[in-house]
C-alpha cells in the first residue's frame, strides 16, 4: 500500500498489530499503520500458519505469546517500511513481540480501572509500553483518539483479513 495521498513525512504514525485465528486457515497476523487522522499509510498481513498438535502439546500455556508476538507480530513489525511512534495491540498475548523489537508496544482494552498507569482515551484504555521514554507516542496516540476510536482499526484489520481470504 503507498503512503495515504496528503500523508506528511513529519506527521505522527501509529501501528495497530493483531492476530486472528480462524478454524479453516489457522492464525493469521495483521498490521495496519495510520496517521494522525486514521488513514491508512501500510497494510501488511501474513499468510496463515496452522499450529500441529505436537506444537499445541509441547509449547503448552505459551503458545499464543510464541505464536502471536515471536513468530506474526515479529514478522509483520519487520516487514513494514515505515516506522511508527508507537505500536498498539488488542491481544495481551501479542505483547511477546516487545522482546522482538526497540518499538514502544502498548495494550488498547476496554476501560476498566484495574491496571495502574492505564490511560483512558475516548473508550479505550491504554496500558503503556514498558520503556520509560516517551518520544512523543503519548501525543501522537492522544491526537489519533480524537479522530477514531482506539478499537476501530482493529476491526478494519480483521475484516480486511477475512476479505483476503475469500480471494
């Protein structure tokens, strides 16, 4: 995908990295990357991987982190031609991609008030990266919440996903 038409080099790039897991192909990754305003600069997603049960029964309670953060999140962050100030993700078990990259990785959930430090923007809540430097992310994520919901382009990851695999 080429960058958005009125994309600015200087404006602020937020990373949005899921997984979907479906019964027919296994488990795919995608990554979509927009501006401050919620356009899409980059989409990239990977192709599927079925996990055998001999993978299921040896690598146990962590194989979604394996699967999800090492193996797809690892991939697609690697893959992308631009770099972004920060990367969300809405699976907890995609935070194991935080030891494959020097990116600043945070949780989008629901609010719920029970994790310290957690910024609530707009519906979601934002659980920080682990790295102490801000390097404008915390700006770049506040002046995206006021655009779109945090949750939303999730959705548009999962359906562009389930439209790639109808073709």
């Amino acid at each position: 995908m080429q960058r958005a038409l009125d994309q600015r080099p200087d404006d602020p790039v937020i990373g949005f990295l899921t997984a979907v897991d479906t019964p027919t192909h296994g488990c795919l990754g995608g990554y979509l990357l927009v501006d401050g305003c919620g356009r899409p600069i980059e989409f990239h997603c990977t192709t599927p991987v079925k996990v055998s049960r001999a993978q299921q029964i040896l690598y146990g309670a962590t194989l979604p982190g394996q699967l999800h953060g090492r193996h797809l999140g690892a991939a697609l962050l690697g893959g992308a031609t631009v770099t972004p100030r920060l990367v969300v993700t809405d699976l907890e078990t995609m935070l194991a991609v935080r030891t494959e990259t020097e990116l600043p990785v945070a949780l989008v959930t629901a609010p719920d008030g029970d994790r310290p430090g957690t910024m609530v923007l707009g519906g979601a809540a934002v659980v920080p990266p682990l790295t102490q430097s801000d390097d404008g992310w915390r700006e770049a994520l506040e002046m995206l919440a006021r655009a779109v919901d945090l949750h939303e382009p999730f959705g548009r990851i999962r359906a562009a996903i389930d439209e790639a695999q109808r073709h």
